[in-house]
C-alpha cells in the first residue's frame, strides 16, 4: 500500500477490553490539522472501522505478540519503515509516552513530550507545549528526521471529519525478540461512579483545602454531578484526607485540559496550576480576593463557597427543569 508523502502515524491505544481509548478522536483530529493521519491499532482489526469513523485516512493493524509494550513499539517501527510518516503521533498516557520513548530511542529519533498543540513549518511538524507550570508556551521541533510527538489528553479539540472506507493494512511484524514484561491476568478496576474519569474529561470540578472537611467536600460532587464533570483536588484536600490521591490535579497528580475547570476553595498555587492551566475556560470561587487562582481564571467569584455554590447548583439545576 502506498501513503501520503505529509502522512502522520498515529499510535491509538486500546483498552484491556479491546476497544479503542478515548484519546484516539483527539490524536487523529490532532494529526489531520498537519496531514493525512494513518492510525496503528496493536490489536483486533475490527477497530479498524472505529478509527475511520474518527478520521484515520488509512488504518494498519497488528496483531499483538507476547508481552507489554515491547510488541506495541516493534509494531510502531514495522508501520513506521512502511508509512515513512513525517511525523509519530501517540497519547500522552502511561502506555501511549513509553511506547513513543522506547520507540524514538530505538529510531534515534527526537521526542516532543506532553504538546498541547500541533503545527506546521517549512521543515516539518512542531509541537507545542505548555511548561513551568502553564507560564509559558513554548514550541519543539526536531532537527533531523520524523518527531515522535506525545499529545496531552484532551488538550486538542480538533476532530478529523470521518472516512467512510479507509483502506486497512495488515501488517506482520517481526518481533524484535527484546525482553518484555509478561501479562499474566487484567482485572478491570470496577467503576463504582458514574461520574466521567478524570483524565480526559471534558468538564472537572475541583475542590480544595477551603472546603474544609470530607463532609464539605460533598458540595464539589453535587456541582460535579449537576455539570456532568469528573471530581479533582488540589493536593491540600488530599492531604487533609477529603478525598483519594487519585483525584489530585496537579504537578504531581493528574494533568487535566478540559472545556470547563471549576476550582472551589483553591488558592492557585503553581503545583496545582500545572495540572490544569490549559484548561479552556476556568472558574473560581474563593473567597479571598487575591488568591493567584483568579490570575488565571476567566470567571472569577469572590465569595465563601459555601453560600455560592449551593445558589449555582440551584441556578443549573432551575435551567435544567
Ligand atoms: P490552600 O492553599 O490552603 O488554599 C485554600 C483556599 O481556599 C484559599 O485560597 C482560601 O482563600 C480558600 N477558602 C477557604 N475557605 C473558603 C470558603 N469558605 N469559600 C471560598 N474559599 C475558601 N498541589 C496540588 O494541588 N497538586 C499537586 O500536584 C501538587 N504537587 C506539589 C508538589 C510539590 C513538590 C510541592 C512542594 C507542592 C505540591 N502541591 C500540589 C501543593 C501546593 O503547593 C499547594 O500547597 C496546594 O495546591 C494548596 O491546596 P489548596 O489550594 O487546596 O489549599
């Protein structure tokens, strides 16, 4: 089969229950902004129609070998020797950036980590990134060869228009043999919220030390909950015991780029502020009015959140009746 001379190989994860991630609308729509997107699926080819629907203009599939990773980054340099991309696309989730890192150490190509954005210049594609905490933006390109460009979930909102038949290639992969950890069992985490994840979500409410207690932490789930958003906390919650560790936005927790960030009782310290500057629009409510957190928000309340959050939630749910 023959590819586009501006074709980007986009490595689209698949779930332990064999479907495709959710980041693969956002890498594909990502990769169409700078060219002709051929989707990698290790994994069953009946995801082949999903990846057309969501904008791959071809589709090679890979049968997966033993073992993790290592079958995934022979598959990436098997599809990238026939596709010759000008650029390797894949998400920045745990498996999508070891898959991209293993896969450019063993090309000796150049890694463009956590972009937030894609372009293109006379040389090639450019990523673009936001550092230091949201304070600065910064672009990263490659001098020599293709990048391998790992994308933020739910950083990019382009979508590429669907392919009704895109063309599939079956490809076999020689497997390079390398030590691979080996899967012995996968036990899917039961999901005991109906709430959207964290990661990835289009809409978070996150609630911070001015809550004031787990208890108190109840009103972020009911704002959540009226939003149809996924819950997050700054590290002061978590510490202070609201909530789990898992809900922690931030430096060291989970970066978020949603449409929609509500931080309730959150000063806006920088290790928060790194996990979620990139969001499109960000509300606060807090109740000092030189908090940084309102640096950086598009609507701002100055107020306890005790008093305005539930009249919002009662304004929302007015609307919705
Ligand atoms: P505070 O800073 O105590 O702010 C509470 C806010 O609530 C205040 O602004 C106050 O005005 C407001 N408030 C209080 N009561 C009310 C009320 N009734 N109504 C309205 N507003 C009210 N933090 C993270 O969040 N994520 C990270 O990943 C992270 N990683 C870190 C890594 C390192 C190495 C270090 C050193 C720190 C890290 N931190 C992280 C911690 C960070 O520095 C802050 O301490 C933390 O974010 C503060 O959380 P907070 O905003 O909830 O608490």
């Amino acid at each position: 089969m023959t590819y586009a001379d501006d074709s980007i190989l986009v490595l689209l994860d698949v779930t332990p229950s064999g479907a495709l991630a959710k980041s693969a609308a956002g890498l594909l729509g990502a990769a169409a902004q700078v060219g002709t997107p051929v989707a990698l699926i290790v994994g069953d080819e009946k995801l082949a129609a999903d990846a057309a629907a969501l904008g791959a203009a071809s589709v090679i599939v890979a049968s997966p070998g033993e073992g993790l990773v290592v079958p995934v980054v022979d598959a990436l340099v098997a599809a990238a020797d026939v596709v010759r991309p000008d650029a390797v696309v894949a998400s920045h989730s745990i498996e999508g950036r070891e898959a991209a890192a293993r896969f450019a150490v063993r090309t000796r190509s150049g890694l463009a980590y956590d972009a937030v954005g894609l372009s293109r210049d006379a040389e090639g594609v450019v990523a673009q990134h936001s550092v230091f905490g949201g304070a600065y933006s910064v672009d990263s390109a490659v001098t020599w060869g293709a990048p391998v460009i790992t994308i933020r979930q739910g950083a990019i909102d382009a979508r590429a228009e669907a392919v009704a038949s895109a063309p599939v290639e079956k490809l076999s992969v020689t497997p390079s043999g390398r030590k691979a950890a080996a899967v012995a069992s996968v036990e899917e985490a039961v999901v005991s919220s109906s709430r959207p994840e964290l990661r990835g979500a289009a809409k978070v409410v996150s609630g911070g030390r001015g809550l004031g207690s787990g208890d108190g932490f109840a009103l972020v789930d009911q704002l959540a909950d009226v939003l149809g958003a996924a819950v997050g906390a700054s590290r002061a919650a978590v510490d202070a015991g609201y909530v789990p560790q898992s809900y922690q936005v931030g430096q060291t927790g989970v970066s978020v780029s949603p449409q929609l960030y509500v931080a309730l009782g959150i000063s806006g310290a920088i290790q928060h502020k790194a996990g979620m500057q990139t969001a499109k629009t960000i509300v606060a409510i807090n109740k000092d009015a030189d908090a940084p957190i309102f640096e950086i928000a598009d609507y701002g309340v100055v107020g306890d959140l005790f008093t305005v959050v539930p009249q919002l939630i009662a304004a929302l749910e007015a609307k919705k009746a």
